[in-house]
C-alpha cells in the first residue's frame, strides 16, 4: 500500500464523507478549496505521523513547501500537531535552501 493510501484509510474512517488521492492532492496543492474537505485536512495534519508525511514527500506525490502552504491555505496549523506542523516548517526551508531563516542552517 503507497503512504497516500495508508494515511487516507486512516482519514477516511473518522469522516462520513471520503476523499479520494486526486482530491487530497488538489487540496494540498491549493487547486481545490472546497471547504468540504477541510476536516480531512486537519486530520491529515494531526494525526498522520511525520514519518508517514516523510514517505508521502519522498514518493514525489507533494512536496514539503506544498504541505507548509496547505496548512495556511487551510488553517490548519492552529488544529495540527504542533511538532508536525514545526517539522514541516523546517522540512520545507531545508528543502528550499533557507534552513538559515529558521536558524536551522546547523543541521545541514
């Protein structure tokens, strides 16, 4: 089973209304702001575990940036895990060569 899919069988089993990989993706992506889908977002950020979200980003399906974006787009940084939200933070200026912005620069 491909990370998407495991973490939105487990999104999928607490909403009376499914979403499917094309619509989660459009969502992250900023391309569907259908407020129907916000409570899968918010689940998506709390309760999917980094490691998780780490294999969804290396399977090229989004990107850290993407996922740092989305919880903007969808307000969801003041309902996600607040470790989850801080690590794509960091995952995502890592990625775009502004680790220093973040005072993370250490790392790399």
């Amino acid at each position: 089973m491909s990370p998407l899919k495991a973490a939105l069988l487990h999104i999928n089993v607490s909403v009376p209304v499914e979403i499917d990989e094309g619509t989660f993706v459009a969502c992250i992506k900023g391309f569907c702001t259908n407020e129907k889908w916000k409570g899968h977002i918010w689940s998506f950020f709390l309760e999917t575990p980094v490691g998780l979200i780490h294999e969804i980003v290396l399977s090229r399906i989004v990107t850290f940036k993407e996922l740092m974006e989305a919880q903007k787009i969808w307000k969801a940084e003041e309902y996600a895990d607040e470790n989850t939200t801080g690590w794509i933070r960091e995952m995502a200026y890592l990625s775009m060569g502004r680790a220093a912005e973040l005072g993370i620069a250490r790392f790399i």
